[in-house]
C-alpha cells in the first residue's frame, strides 16, 4: 500500500468541523472511514477539561476497531488534538489503512488546527495518566546527537577555564589563544633542540585535557623519514623536529590533526595552537616553519621540502616563504 491511501474526507464532516471549531461546548469528534470516505460518527460534548474528559473514550471506543478522535484543546478552543487510535488487535487490512489515511485528515482539515497529534494503540494509551505522560514527553528537551553532546563538552571545558583559578602551577609562556601548562620535562626537551650540535630530534607534545597541561609523548632521535611512523595517527600532537639537511638546520613545528580523532580533542588542540607556538618561541627556539596536517603518514622528507619551498638541491623557492600560518586544513593531502 503507499504512503497515503488518498481517501478524502466527506463533505458532511467538514462542515461539522467547522461547526464544532466555533461551538466550544463539543469536547470530541469520532471519526471512521467508510465508502472510501473520512466521515463524522458521533460528537461528545465537553464536561470538565481534556484531561478529565479522556475517560469518556473508553466507552465511545472498541477494543478492535480503529477510529480517529479530534479532542478540543483546553488553551485554545480552535485547536485540537488529532489522536489516531489503530488497536492491536485490529485487522490487517484496517490497520493499513487507517494508518495511510491519517495524514489525509489533518491536511483536509488545515494542518494548523492540529499542534499536536498522538498514537494509541489500546485503550490504555487514552487515559489522564497515558496523556500526561505524551505532555511531558513533548515538553522534554530534544535529545542530543553525539556531536552536540561533543560540544557541549567543549563549551564547558572553556568556561571552567576562564573561570578557574591558578591552583595548577602554571608558566605563562603563552600570549594568546588558550594557554596551557608547561611543566620542567617539556620546557627542558623544547630548550634542548635549540643546541647547535643536537642530532635530528623529534619532541612530540600532547594535551591532557582534563587539566590542559602539556604532556612529553617522545622525545627521540629521529630521521626525517621516521617522522611518519613518530607522529600519533589517531590523536592530535604537537611535533617539534630539529631536521640537518643540505649543510644546514632547520626546527619544524608540526601540527597533526587526524580526522578520526574525537571532536573535542581537535577542538581544544586547534584552540591551544597558538599559544604553545608562542611559548616554544618564548623559550628561545627559532621555528623555521609551522606546517599542518590531519594524516601523519604524509610527513617524509618529500613534504617538508615542499612546505619549507626547498628545490632538490636545497635551495629556498622564494613563493609563499612568509605565508602565514594557516588554518587547519580539510581533506589530508593525496599520498604522492
């Protein structure tokens, strides 16, 4: 059967709609489909609020028919509640129908008189107590996706440390962005790469986020062809490298950003980028360049000397040599 059944409604029961729109003295509209029509089967009127009035369904109802009920609204005499009572224990055929032809109702009869709408599949589901319960259901906040929820998270952790006081020794080395703690075994691995006579060295840096201290995740002896295989895939990371390379040194600052890494993680790494920038400089360290990634497995020798503008024989490409540091990119680069 299609989605709707294309049944219309019958002309007797949109006039007694609109009776019943201006007499506020009817409480409900017992509707039923017969000869490939929508038409009116009887009207109750009202004698105390919805709430209370729902006990007359009990018997205006079968337990193994199907029917529509329209029930006044008590905060708006023009609005009503479409219920679509389809019972278990109905027949197939009915059951099918009933529910492919609900939606030809409210539409022939102005979707605008129908705030809300309600399912029953039993008497059960039409008392005071099963109608309070749909109330509150409606008046719940909407439950979160996991991104929300991700950011939410994310909201909180930047207000708790706006607000938070300096209990956690902290050096202010950084001068923008969120700042982060330094403790000694980072600040003396950062220090170190500034030694003129230190072999190629990889310090690679992550965030606790539960206290947003820098943590030391390496600090080893590295070539530039072991960068790949150094740098975390599957979390973000702070790299510094001390590259010797065509009779000269240079300290490329690595940002890696995986895109499988949770939200919340990039988040705060993106808002922390700039300040531990500024503090690795504050310490005396001479960045050649800051590049970026969000695949790791990218960064080889190849790489950097297309970031750095280096020709095969080691020469600076004069293009894009001051080109700020830029935002974190999308899609990672196409494997060469």
């Amino acid at each position: 059967m299609s989605a709707t059944s294309g049944i219309p409604i019958h002309d007797d029961l949109k006039h007694a709609f609109a009776t019943a729109q201006r007499d506020p003295s009817i409480r409900f509209l017992k509707l039923a489909i017969r000869d490939e029509h929508i038409v009116l089967d009887s009207s109750v009127p009202a004698q105390g609020d919805l709430s209370s009035d729902l006990a007359q369904l009990q018997d205006m109802l079968q337990d193994d028919v199907a029917a529509y009920i329209l029930a006044r609204l008590d905060d708006a005499s023009s609005q009503w509640l479409a219920i679509s009572y389809v019972p278990d224990t109905a027949k197939v055929r009915e059951k099918m129908l009933y529910a492919a032809t609900r939606n030809n109702l409210t539409k022939g009869l102005g979707s605008g008189s129908f705030p809300e709408t309600l399912f029953a599949t039993s008497k059960a589901d039409l008392t005071s107590e099963a109608y309070a319960a749909h109330q509150r259901h409606l008046a719940a906040p909407i439950p979160l996706s996991t991104r929300e929820k991700e950011m939410v998270e994310i909201r909180a952790a930047a207000n708790a440390s706006s607000s938070q006081g300096s209990s956690v020794r902290r050096n202010h080395l950084a001068g923008a962005g969120v700042e982060v703690n330094w403790p000694d075994d980072v600040t003396e691995a950062v220090q170190k790469l500034s030694a003129d006579d230190i072999p190629e060295t990889l310090v690679v840096l992550n965030i606790d986020t539960t206290n947003e201290t820098l943590q030391l995740a390496s600090d080893v002896q590295c070539g530039v062809n072991e960068l790949a295989a150094s740098i975390p895939s599957d979390s973000p990371a702070y790299a510094l490298f001390s590259w010797s390379h065509d009779n000269q040194r240079d300290i490329v600052f690595i940002y890696s950003c995986p895109s499988s890494s949770p939200i919340r993680n990039r988040m705060i790494y993106s808002s922390s980028l700039a300040s531990v920038v500024v503090g690795v400089k504050a310490l005396g360290l001479s960045i050649t360049k800051k590049v970026e990634t969000s695949n790791p497995k990218e960064v080889d020798e190849r790489f950097l000397r297309v970031e750095l503008g280096l020709d095969e024989a080691g020469e600076v490409v004069p293009v894009e040599e001051k080109k700020a540091f830029a935002k974190p990119r999308g899609p990672a680069r196409r494997q060469r």
